[in-house]
C-alpha cells in the first residue's frame, strides 16, 4: 500500500531503519548493521556506474565491502503507472515505487535470497554524500535521472530527488545495498564451467520466485549473479493475481502470459548471450562455450505429441520453470533454513489456440520479450490495462 512518503526518508531515530520496502506484499531486506555506533563509511575507490546506480569500494567496521548507491532514475528506467497518468501523484507513484523502482527490486531480490537461505541496505546521512562529493569531485556524480542523461539538481523535469520531499521537506537521503565485494573477471574469459552454472542459477533464480533477472556475463561477480535491478519478485502486481480481487479473466490472463513470455525470456537471452560471446570471443581464447538453455541455442522447441495428452487440439509453448509457484505465503523459520530446490522442476507448459501462429512465435530464439502490458491505480490496487495508453 502507498504511504507518506515516496522514498525512505531521513531516520530520526534508528526505530526509522526498517526494512525496505516497506508498503508491498513479499520480501524485504534489512538496513546495514552497524554494529551500534554511528555511520562511519570510508570511500575508498570510485567503481563505476550503470544505468540505475553508481559502486564505490568501501570500508566499513575494518572490512572491505561494495556500495551500490541508486540513482533516483526516470520513470522510464522502471515498471512505472502507463504513460498517460500523473508522475507527481505520490499515491499513485508510490503504490509502483516499492514493487518495481531499481533499488527496491534489488532488496526484494536480496530479500528472498536471504530469507530461503541460499546483502544490506545503508541510508547514507549528509557527511557520508558530500564525503562523496568531495572525494570524487572530477567524477561528476550525480543521483538524479540516469547514466545516459543525468538529472540536474533544482530542474522541474530533470530533479527527480526533489519531486517528492520528505516529512520535513529534505529531499531524501541516497539509498543504496552493501554488498560483498568482488572484482569482475572479464567477460571474455568465462568458461564452459561458468555458462552452465550461470544456467543452472537461472533456474535456482526462477524456482525462488525471482524472474526478469539481467541475464549477462558481466552481471555474474563471484560465481554469483549480481545486480537484481530490474528483477521480479514473487508477489508482485505483475505476476501475482492474489494481490488485487477485483481482476477480470482478461486481465489474469494477460498477466499470466506477461509472466510466461518473462520468463521464458531469462533463458533466451541467456542463449543470445552465449551466441554473441563465440562470435566475439571463440577465436582469440581458441575455444568455443556449447552450453545451450535451448538445443542449438533455436528457442524453445516444440513438445514432443507424448506431452500433450488433452491438450493436443491446442499448441504449447514451454519453460523451464513456474516462478508463480513460489509458495510466498509460507512463513520462514530462519533465514539459514534452505527452500528445497528442484534439480529439475516441472516445465512450465503455455497453450496457445488451435493452430496459432503465436506459438511459433513464442517459441523463437529472437522472442526476447519486453513488457508490453499497461499499468492503472485504482481504490488500493494496481490493474493492468489491456488497451495501449494515450499518448500524452
């Protein structure tokens, strides 16, 4: 549920650090311990940056972490209201803001992983950000819109930190994820061993009710995949009809074909990425990587007639796994208590209509869906629009 204030806010007592996000159904990740005492953070190096944030090597308590710190991005970076509603409606705004923002998915992300067993969040105060700008200076860090077009401070379309102020009328604190830190091995070196376990994690990822995942070498630090800023997490109002009641068949139905073409997606970009490397790659390392989420790397095939049973008379598509069947409801004991995974979970089989060109479709290898449904705030609850919005 929306709240007062878009973003996390300035703590006035630590009573205020609580876990993120907080208006929205599903998993959360709990603020940095800092062990009692104040925020003490020492910048030591300048990472780089992406799309949707900024990484610093830092120290903190004596040990060497990453910071990822969020930029407040464009509601074009993120699975915002449709087009045609009102960005400075905080109601509406926000209700988006805590399922699917960048930051947030990555803390629900983490959350999960956290909670099923197999990283925190800082609120950085006002010395740690102008240490920042300080230590960075020729840097040119910026917090607001994007890598591409970074927002200017005190522009009415640009300033996306100021669009919604805090209870005292600050604008909000940075916000950002400690997490471990790595440095990346270059992507032209990954291996055999590393693509299939990059796959095999694909599917540990989905069964966890965690899908869009951003599916590329670079992303994969420690043998881990590492940035979950544009992932969907179990419950979410995109995958999950339970949170509104007031659905319609056509919109369910819309949802759960959004999902499974999603789905689907994390494994086809993963045999996209897998073709580019040994066009780009194979002849320098003198190898080339043959593991495959689809046989030869074609998109998912056809189902053999044996699969079908009642449903021949209808065409199916398939994936390999149903994140919608994440049990999110379930109460975990502790977080060091490890959900039971599947070594080979149950396909997850969507039928088209007698005949339908759009199985053939789905089935492609260059099917690598985007989002293509519309998103409404109504009375509580988000709905997607099954028409195309207005344009503005």
């Amino acid at each position: 549920m929306p709240h007062d204030t878009m973003y996390p806010d300035w703590p006035r007592s630590s009573a205020d650090l609580v876990p993120l996000p907080r208006g929205c159904d599903g998993p959360k990740l709990k603020p940095f311990d800092f062990q009692g005492g104040p925020q003490a953070i020492e910048f030591l190096e300048y990472a780089g940056e992406g799309l949707h944030a900024h990484l610093f090597k830092v120290r903190i308590l004596g040990q060497i972490y990453a910071l990822k710190l969020f930029r407040f991005c464009y509601d074009n970076n993120w699975l915002a209201p449709a087009r045609d509603t009102d960005p400075r409606d905080r109601e509406l705004m926000s209700a988006f803001y805590d399922s699917s923002e960048p930051f947030n998915c990555k803390c629900r992300a983490y959350g999960r992983l956290q909670e099923a067993g197999h990283e925190d969040l800082v609120l950085l105060d006002e010395d740690h950000e102008a240490a920042i700008y300080s230590r960075f200076a020729n840097d040119n860090i910026s917090f607001n819109g994007d890598i591409q077009l970074p927002g200017l401070d005190g522009d009415h379309d640009f300033d996306m930190r100021a669009r919604f102020l805090g209870r005292d009328g600050w604008k909000p604190p940075v916000h950002g994820i400690v997490k471990e830190f790595v440095v990346p091995a270059a992507e032209e070196d990954l291996t055999e061993a590393e693509a299939a376990k990059m796959l095999r994690d694909i599917g540990k990822l989905q069964q966890l009710g965690i899908l869009c995942i951003n599916v590329a070498a670079r992303q994969v630090l420690g043998g881990k995949f590492s940035n979950f800023s544009t992932a969907i997490t179990v419950p979410h109002f995109f995958t999950t009809p339970e949170l509104n009641p007031t659905l319609t068949p056509g919109m369910r139905g819309g949802m759960e074909l959004e999902t499974f073409q999603l789905a689907l997606a994390d494994y086809l970009t993963f045999d996209d990425i897998l073709k580019g490397w040994n066009t780009d790659h194979a002849a320098n390392k003198g190898y080339t990587i043959d593991v495959r989420a689809f046989p030869g790397g074609e998109g998912s095939p056809p189902l053999r007639r044996y699969a079908l049973r009642n449903e021949a008379a209808r065409e199916p598509v398939f994936t390999y796994v149903h994140p919608r069947r994440y049990d999110w409801k379930r109460k975990r004991q502790t977080v060091r208590r490890r959900v039971r995974l599947w070594a080979k979970p149950p396909m997850w089989i969507y039928y088209c209509g007698d005949g339908s060109s759009f199985a053939e479709e789905l089935r492609g290898r260059d099917h690598i869906h985007k989002y293509s449904l519309f998103w409404d705030y109504k009375d509580g609850f988000i709905y997607p629009r099954l028409d195309a919005p207005a344009s503005p």
